[in-house]
C-alpha cells in the first residue's frame, strides 16, 4: 500500500519513468507482466526465465 506523499511520483519531473506492478498480477501471471516490464525499461527479453522453476 502506498503512504502519505506517494502522488507525487506520479506527477514529479522523473514520472515518465515510474512503473507500478500490482503484485498479485506479477504472482499470478508472470510470464506476462515480465515482458512489459523489460519493454519499458528497454531491455531485450531474457530467454533464461523459467516460470516453472520458481521457488
């Protein structure tokens, strides 16, 4: 849960750079929320993630 003053990430000068991931979707779904979280940080996708592994 977000605290007092967590709005002003939304609207400060870096907000372009702020990327908010529910959790329960990231536990639930990974194999979907990764490749956007690697599209917006500009990275290449990781061949090397293996959602059946996780511990």
């Amino acid at each position: 849960m977000l605290g007092p003053g967590s709005r002003r990430p939304y609207y400060g000068e870096q907000a372009a750079a702020l990327l908010i991931v529910d959790y329960e979707l990231l536990a639930c779904a990974p194999a979907r929320v990764l490749p956007l979280i690697y599209q917006f940080i500009d990275e290449p996708w990781y061949e090397g993630h293996d959602f059946d592994q996780v511990e």
